[in-house]
C-alpha cells in the first residue's frame, strides 16, 4: 500500500476520506503532525546531545517509525494505558510527555520523569498513562496484560496498549501474554512495530511466520497488519481494537509494518542492510512527509501552517535541552531512595 | 509483642494459616486476589488455597496456564496499576522460569522511574527438600532472590509467622517473595484470630541461651530448637535466632547476640556456598560482634550438590539435628 494518498482517491466531503478525516477535527490532526515532528525534532536533538557527550549510555531511535506512535495514541486518554519498549521516545511523546523533563531525564537530572534513574531505556510519564519504556525484550507484555487485568477487575474502561517490536515475538513471555489476555479477554491491544529487524537479525531469519499478526490466530485474536507509516491506517486499526477492547470482546494484535532511519543503537555498523533499502524508505515512504500531504491534500494544513509547526517544534526542543542543561544533578547521598517505598 | 491485635488462639496448620490470612486479606481489601497454577478447583499443588475459590469465586482465586514468566509478569503489572495480587508458584523451582519478571521488572520498576511507582505484589514459594521429589521439585534458591535490590524476602517458619507476615506483606507497599518450606504445611502451632502482622525485617529469638548463637532460617529453626534441647542436656546453652527475613536483614538482633555468647552458627538449607550463611558471616566479621567472637563462626548449609532422589541421600544433602548438635558441640568445645 502507498503511504501518500492518490489523488482524488478520496473526496474531500466525501464518506470515504481517510478514517482519521472522518473521525477527528482538524485541531486533532494537526496536532498529531505536531506531534510527530516533536518525536523526530526530540530524537535528533537527543542525538546531537549523545554527540556532544551531554548524553551517556546508548538510545535507540525510532526516526522513521513516528506515524506508528502517533496513530496509535491518537484515540487514547491519559487514563488508557501503555507499556513501551528500548526504542520508545516516540510512544513517551504520543503519550503526551514533555519533551523538556524526557530531555532532563536523558541528561540524568532530578527534573527528569525518573529522577536521572532511568535514562532512555526506562522513560516513563505515569501521569499520561505511560507505564515505562524497558531494556528486556518483551518485558512489557505481561505487565500491559496485568494492566489489563486491573482495568477489568476495576471496571475503569480504560485499555492499556502494549507496544513491542518484531524481535519481541519470539520471546516466550510474548506467547504467555496474548494467551493470557486471550482466555480472559482483556482490554489490552498488542501492537508490534515491525521495522524488519531486532538488531540485526531480519524476520524472515528470525521469524517463522511471514507477518507477526500470522500468530494471533494462535490465541484467538484478530491479527490486523498495516501501513505503520500511514496515521490513519494506524489509527482505524486502533479504533476497531479499542471497541472490541471496551466492549468486552478481548484483544487484538496491530502489526505495524515500518521501518527505522537509524541504525540500531550507537553501536550499529549497519551491515545487515543495505543503503538502497535505507534510502527507499526515507525518500519514498516517510511517514511525516506523507502525513502532511495529506494533510494538505485535504485542506487541513497549508504550507504556512506545517512551518508554524516546525518552528514551534523547533523552539520546545531548544528550550527543553536548555532546561535539562540547566536542571540540577541527583546527589549521591540519595543513591538509594527509591529503591523502597519510603513508608511514614 | 509482634502481634498488634491479638485475640484468642487456635491450633492451625502452617498451610491453614497461611489460607486464612488470604481469606482475611481478601475480605478486608477487594484489592487482593490470587492468581496461580491449580489454586482454585485442584486447592493448589500444596492445599494452600484449598476451597477458596468456593469462598470466593473464580475472578478472586484465579487459575492461571502454566504460565510462570507471564503469570507473574500478569501479577506485576495488576500490581503497578492498583491491585494487591498474591502469586502463587506451584513449586519455589519454576520461579527460574520467571526470574525476568522477579529480577528485571518487579524489584526494579520504582527505582527505575524515580519513585513514581510501587509495586506491591506478593510471591508465594513453596521451597525445601524432604519430598522425595529431586532436584528440580526441592530447591532452596531465596539467596537469589535475597540478592536483589528492591525486593523483601521473608521465611516464615511458624503458622503464627506465616499468617501475620503474608497479612504484613500484602499491606507492604513493595514486592515481598515469602519463601514456605513445603515440609511446614502440615506442622501446627498457635495461631490467633483474626487480623494482626509480624513485621518484615524482624528477627525473633526463639530459645535464650548463653554459649553459642544458631542463627537458622525457616525448618532450619525447628532442627535447630531441637538439637539445642539436646545440647542443653550436655550443659551447652544455645541461642537460636529465627531470622525470618533475609531482605531486609534484622542485623541488630544477631549482633547483639553473638556480643553475648561470641559464638555464631548459620544454619540453612540453601546450598552452603555464597548462601544466605555467607551474609550472616560477613555480616558479623564486619560488626562490632567481630571482636567479641571466641571461634571461628560456622556454616552449615546444603550440600554442593542438587536435591537427590533416594532417602537417605536427600536427607543427607541438607543439615539434620544430628550434625547441628555435632557441629554446635565441636565448636563450644573447641573441638574444631
Ligand atoms: C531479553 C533481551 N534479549 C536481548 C536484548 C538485546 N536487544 C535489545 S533490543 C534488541 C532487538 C529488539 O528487536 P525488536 O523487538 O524488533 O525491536 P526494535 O529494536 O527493532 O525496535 C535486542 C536483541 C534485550 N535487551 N533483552
Ligand atoms: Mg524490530
């Protein structure tokens, strides 16, 4: 499937306008685009620091995997519910997290949403729902189940969306968890971000199914495969799960097939692919560039107003990396708070 | 006094108490429920649920597949997001299988976000040889878990203990793994109704006594109550800690004791090495008990070997009353 839209494929009054065109206002859409350039602008500018040595440790970018993100947040409340991976600024921002305390966190200050304890591996902003990014390969699975678990128990008619990678599907933990989730039909939606690798290792190596969304029949669950590069295909996928999730039916599995700019993490010599491949995607399929004309296309935005957008981008990102810099360092002294609940 | 109300008592099976507290833990708080491989119908590998599930229904005693990695990863995040799950393993063994959603998530979730959470889930382990079930069915593997930051891990060795700190570890705001000698279910003992907690972090001196301190941990108390009674008929006045938690360790209770008798046993029947012995040990070669000590302090733990099948060789993997009299004797009389 194209990621840009045909022209005249859809009328511009028409019924069959893209989902999100149907479904949100135009505020809405413009915001998710927003919302996109924060993730990619967050990312470079994080990168940049990383160069500059303001940044330690390693970070896994997901430039190139925005529209997946977005498109699958774009429905939820702060109420609903995610668990996120190693590679999971994007989702943290979706989410709705200020990029100045991710930023704050990446540079290890006690302004940061983990006070410097957890770096990119383990952002989190519990306030907006996000239960934590995760360095183990799906680690998040069952916890988004058990997340699930409490939302049935407590009736709050929220649902909790676990995010993973392709990689993540042949660990056990991510059988356990659609099992799981299955026989007790809980509002939680798998989403798989399958950007063609864990590391190096492609699917069809690692992989015994063609798609990751083959296995959801193995646990009784719609197994739904998308464009991860188009928003709106995204976020109709999401929808229907999220019906089907608040209506008791149980879960779904949202494979989002994408694709990442950036190798692995900092150590990636990118010899498992080749630059043609890289190229295609960044030049035929990006998902911010297909979004906006799109966007125009439908006469949501206009030129004028995507620069307004990157310039107000461009400005939270200079003044979140001032306000990380800025921000105090944790004391030693308090190495082990938190370890325990501090209890009166 | 560790009971913070106490009424009238009642003899209960250590099992018994263990399935009261729940229920007591499930009427007080809609927050708790069970989750665990057979607890409901089947009343657990153990007969530790027994007939809750008639008590309580499905949704609060839940059967989970055989699932250990998921089932208690499915335990951590309900726990995260405001529910009180007890998680019960069928064996202390098949925690292996889960030792990611132990290690990696549960100890480790608030201090990885800064504080912004707390996971109060509850691990139930049935753990210890005697069964004649081997190596893979016998383990005593709490000085894994005692290891890590960010857990407690308790060892209840009575009914009285096992009832009030799985009611104390349900209250507490972080996970808490209670080790349970499975050759402790059917022993009885004193337990008051009602609702009361014995504090996490706590150590209990079971027997006073002014030549030797045994320091045990869970059934390794009772042998060692034992042998101190034999002992005492030879004129050898032993000391013997319960430890009952060995995340927090209670290091006051056992420096204060070897200062009085200036000897130190551990008695345990995880394997010797690099066990919960060692901590004990070095725990006191570092304190102020250090200078007070007349002997050498001695280990006793299991074997370096897994759990055997036969009998004889089981019994002889772990420490029995015989060799703790022998060991506590050699070492009051200076015979080591
Ligand atoms: C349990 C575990 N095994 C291995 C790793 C090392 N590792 C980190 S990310 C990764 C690849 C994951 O691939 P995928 O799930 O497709 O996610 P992606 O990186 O493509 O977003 C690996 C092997 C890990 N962190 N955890
Ligand atoms: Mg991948």
């Amino acid at each position: 499937m194209s990621a840009t839209a045909k022209k005249g494929a859809a009328k511009k009054d028409g019924a069959n306008q893209p989902f999100i065109y149907r479904h949100y206002d135009q505020e809405k859409l413009r915001d998710a685009l927003r919302k996109m350039y924060l993730i990619r602008q967050f990312e470079e500018g994080a990168e940049e620091s990383y160069m500059r040595g303001l940044i330690h440790g390693t970070m896994h970018l997901s430039i190139g995997q925005e529209a997946s993100a977005v498109g699958i947040c774009l429905g939820l409340s702060d109420e609903d519910q995610i668990t996120s991976t190693h590679r999971g600024h994007g989702h943290c921002i979706a989410k709705g997290a200020d990029v100045s305390r991710m930023f704050a966190e990446f540079f290890g200050k006690t302004t940061g949403y983990c006070r410097g304890r957890g770096g990119s591996m383990h952002i989190a902003d519990v306030s907006t729902g996000n239960l934590g990014a995760n360095g183990i390969v799906g680690g998040g699975l069952p916890i988004a189940v058990g997340a699930a678990l409490t939302a049935k128990k407590m009736k709050t008619g929220n649902v909790v969306v676990c995010f993973f990678g392709d990689g993540a599907n042949n660990e056990g933990a991510f059988h356990e968890a659609l099992n799981m989730a299955a026989i007790w039909k809980l509002p939680v939606i798998f989403v798989c971000e399958n950007n063609g690798y864990g590391m190096s290792t492609s699917v069809a190596r690692a992989t015994a199914v063609p798609n990751i969304a083959d296995r959801a029949s193995a646990y009784a669950m719609p197994g739904v495969i998308v464009d991860g590069n188009v928003v709106s295909d995204v976020a109709e996928a999401m929808h229907d799960a999220t019906e089907r999730a608040r209506n008791g039916e149980g879960p779904t599995l949202i494979e989002c097939k994408t694709y990442r700019y950036r190798g692995h993490s900092k150590s990636d010599r990118n010899r498992y692919r080749t630059k043609e491949e890289i190229e295609e995607w960044m030049t035929e399929r990006d998902p911010i560039e297909a979004f906006e004309s799109q966007l125009m296309e439908f006469g949501v935005i206009d030129q004028n107003g995507i620069e307004e957008i990157r310039e107000s981008v461009r400005k939270e990102i200079e003044a979140g990396i001032e306000f990380a810099k800025e921000s105090p360092m944790p004391e030693v002294a308090n190495l082990e708070k938190y370890v325990y609940t501090e209890q009166a | 006094m560790d009971a913070q109300v106490e009424t009238a008592t009642r003899e209960l099976s250590y099992a018994q108490a263990i399935q009261e507290a729940m229920a007591i833990a499930m009427e007080r708080d809609e927050r708790v429920f069970l989750m665990g491989e057979d607890i409901g119908v089947y009343g657990g590998a153990f007969q530790v649920t027994g007939d809750l599930v008639e008590r309580f229904g499905t949704d609060r005693v839940m059967d989970t597949p055989i699932s250990e990695l998921g089932g208690a990863g499915v335990a951590v995040g309900a726990a995260v997001t405001g529910m009180r799950p007890i998680f019960e393993f069928q064996f202390s063994d098949f925690a292996t299988l889960a030792m990611e959603q132990i290690v990696n998530q549960a100890a480790k979730m608030r201090y990885m976000l800064g504080g912004a959470v707390s996971v109060p889930v509850v691990m139930r382990f049935p753990a210890g040889s005697g069964t004649g079930a081997a190596a893979q069915h016998s383990q005593s593997l709490e000085a894994w878990l005692g290891h890590v930051p960010g857990l407690k891990v308790i060892q209840p060795a009575t009914p009285h203990d096992a009832k009030g700190m799985l009611l104390a570890a349900i209250e507490d705001p972080d996970p808490v793994m209670i080790y349970e000698h499975k050759l402790l279910y059917k022993m009885k003992g004193e337990v008051p109704e009602g609702y009361y907690t014995v504090p996490i972090g706590k150590a209990e001196v079971r027997r006073e006594g002014a030549d030797l301190t045994i320091v045990a941990t869970s059934i390794m108390v009772h042998k060692s109550l034992d042998a101190a009674k034999q002992l005492a008929e030879e004129g050898i006045d032993v000391e013997v800690i319960d430890l009952r938690t060995i995340r927090p360790m209670d290091r006051q209770t056992i420096i204060e004791s070897v200062c009085k008798t200036s000897r130190l046993m551990c008695v345990y029947e995880g394997v010797k090495t690099l066990g919960v012995g060692a901590e004990i040990s070095a725990m006191i070669a570092e304190s102020e008990a250090f200078d007070y000590l007349d002997a050498p302090v001695v280990r006793l733990g299991g074997a370096e070997t897994p759990i055997p099948y036969n009998p004889e060789l089981e019994k002889a993997t772990v420490p029995q009353v015989d060799g703790i009299v022998k060991a506590a004797r050699d070492l009051v009389t200076g015979a080591r």
